[in-house]
C-alpha cells in the first residue's frame, strides 16, 4: 500500500477533532440532565446532533431534553426518529408513545407503548428516564 495523499490525511484530522468536538458536546448535554437542567441540555445536544444527525445515543438525550421541558413536539421528532434508526428500541417505543400521549394523540400513542412494553417487559420498579 501507498502513503496517503496530504489532504486525505488532513481530513482524518479535522474529522478526530470533528468527532471530539461532538463528543464533548453530548458529555456536556449529558451531564445538565443529570443535573436537571433540561434546557441547558438542549443546546449542546442540538449542535452534537447537526454533527451526528444518526446517533442514537444524542437523539435519545435531546428527546429526554425536549420532554422535561414539555416541549412535546420536539421530543416526538426525537424519538420517532430513533424508531427508525433503530425499530427493536424498547425505550424509543416507550418515549414515543408518552410524548404522544402528552400531545392528546393517545390512541396513536397506544401501540408504541404496548411494543415498547412487549420489547423489554420490566419486572421491578425502575426509574424512568423521562421523569
């Protein structure tokens, strides 16, 4: 094999820093929802998510972000995009169907619930994220 071109290997740089950069920024999302403030959250987590618009993990934050705020809309988006990304997520299923539901649109919400439920059946109490 052949060296790289120059500018190849520039763009493997600017893609780690690219990739750091989002990083840091869903690690700082994550951590004002753990600190419970929701908003703050939102704005780290909308710039990781322009960077990575397929990641599951920073769609799930900014929808749990948009639901704790009441921004019910938003949160709908989220997860029902991390439905399509990944249609077995129980957890996806689950906060789709309560975003619905906090829209009036219960029986639209009822059969991401139930599948939500049937995916990962929970058998203890647990805590949910969406609180």
């Amino acid at each position: 094999m052949g060296a790289l071109p120059r500018a190849r290997l520039a763009s493997f740089g600017a893609n780690r820093e690219l990739m750091t950069e989002t990083y840091e920024l869903f690690q700082l999302g994550r951590s004002h929802l753990r600190s419970g403030r929701p908003a703050q959250a939102t704005v780290s987590l909308e710039k990781a998510k322009r960077a990575e618009p397929r990641s599951r993990s920073i769609r799930e934050a900014l929808g749990i972000a948009y639901f704790r705020i009441g921004r019910w809309e938003e949160a709908e988006a989220e997860f029902r995009a991390l439905v399509e990304l990944s249609p077995d997520d129980d957890f996806a299923h689950y906060a789709l169907g309560r975003a619905l539901v906090n829209q009036g649109r219960r029986k639209e919400a009822i059969p991401h619930i139930k599948l939500g439920r049937a995916l990962r059946p929970r058998t203890g109490p647990g805590g949910d994220p969406l609180a």
